[in-house]
C-alpha cells in the first residue's frame, strides 16, 4: 500500500526566511566559531605545575621555623629551582642559613643541617667539657662515648668522693675542637649528639661534677 505524502514542513518557510534575513551574521558568527577552535588546536597546553613550599612573609635566620612560616604554592615545573622544598618536607624546627624574602621558594640549601641530624630525628648538639684533654686527645668524629660525672672532693666535706655516675652512653662524637678554641677554662671541650633531657643533665652535672668519658668507639 503506498504511503501517503508527508504534508510539507510548517516551519521550513519561516527557517528560510530567517536565515536569509540574517545571512550575514551567521556568517560572521561561523567565522568566529572556526577561528577560536583554530587556536585552540594550535596553542599549546598549560605548562606543568609543581607545589613548592614559599615563605610566607620576610623571614631572617635568628630563630627555628615556626607553623605559618612557610606556605604552599604552585609553579611551573620548568621555573622550580632545583632542590624546592615540597609542602610535606619536615620544615618544623629547622633553621634557615640566611633571610628570605616573603613569596621566595625555600629550597634544601636554604636550611641549615643540625650537627645532630644524622644520629636521630630529635637530637641535639652538646658542648661537653671533659676533664682528662689526654682523653678527648683520642677522639674523632663518629666515636661513641659514655659520659661519667663524679663529684670533686669538698674542702668542708673531705670524705672520699663515691663512684662516677654514668650521665649518658654511646652517645656519637660530633666534633673536637682544637685546642685554641678552649678558651681559658681547663679540660678539653667535645661535641656530643643528644636528647633534650641529656642535655639536661649534662649541665647540671657540669656545675659541680668533673666530667670524663669512656670510649665505645
């Protein structure tokens, strides 16, 4: 059975009229149209971003870095100097080795290594002044050594003094300074890797104890 005609489309004739009344703006309008998704095609793409950390405001080299200090931001990959410190680089209690200026990326050669570091996370340095040179004498860098207080005899009280008490063990030697940085005061002068507490200790003990060592090696 043969279908019967479609009647004609109600709309065409208005379509057609419009689009030959504004003819010429749909051309410019296509024109336009080509001529964005031209440059596009050819732009190139956004350059990669890396996340650096940046001081957050002027920042000198007199204390350690403290929460706020430091700040996060982006930069093109190809701009980021080398060795920028990441947002998660432990920046806490680090010091800087010289100012910076607010929006400055903070890389590795900005802070200063504590002496301590490579002993331990939470160490610090130590001035230690034995009383024995000779034994300092023996030491280098890397030794361990156990640090002895014993109290010096009393001249209101001349009993025999009692046994060194053993202040700290095996803790590493940083360094040894030479004799002409001793200054006036007697014994020898060492530089221990400790904890806080340590540390505490050992300058009690260095007020009324002479302090001397063993060598662990």
């Amino acid at each position: 059975m043969t279908e019967p005609p479609r009647p004609p489309y109600r709309h065409r004739g208005a379509l057609t009229r419009f689009v030959d009344r504004h003819r010429r703006t749909l051309a410019a309008l296509l024109t336009v149209a080509a001529l964005t998704a031209a440059v596009l095609a050819v732009r190139p793409p956004p350059p990669a971003t890396v996340e650096v950390l940046v001081a957050a405001r002027d920042l000198d080299a007199s204390g350690p870095l403290a929460a706020g200090d430091l700040a996060p931001a982006s930069l093109p990959t190809a701009l980021a100097p080398r060795g920028a410190l990441e947002p998660d680089a432990a920046t806490a209690g680090r010091s800087l080795n010289a100012p910076v200026r607010r929006g400055e990326v903070v890389t590795d050669a900005r802070l200063a290594d504590p002496p301590a570091l490579p002993y331990g996370d939470g160490l610090v340095a130590v001035p230690v002044r034995v009383a024995d040179p000779g034994a300092v004498a023996l030491l280098s860098p890397g030794d361990r050594v156990d640090v002895l207080a014993a109290r010096g005899r009393d001249e209101f009280a001349p009993a025999r003094a009692g046994p060194a008490a053993e202040v700290v063990e095996g803790r590493p030697v940083l360094a040894v300074p030479s004799e002409s940085d001793h200054g006036g005061e007697g014994g020898a002068l060492i530089l221990i890797a400790a904890s806080p507490q340590e540390a505490r200790e050992l300058a009690g003990h260095a007020v009324d104890s002479r302090l001397s060592i063993t060598i662990r090696g």
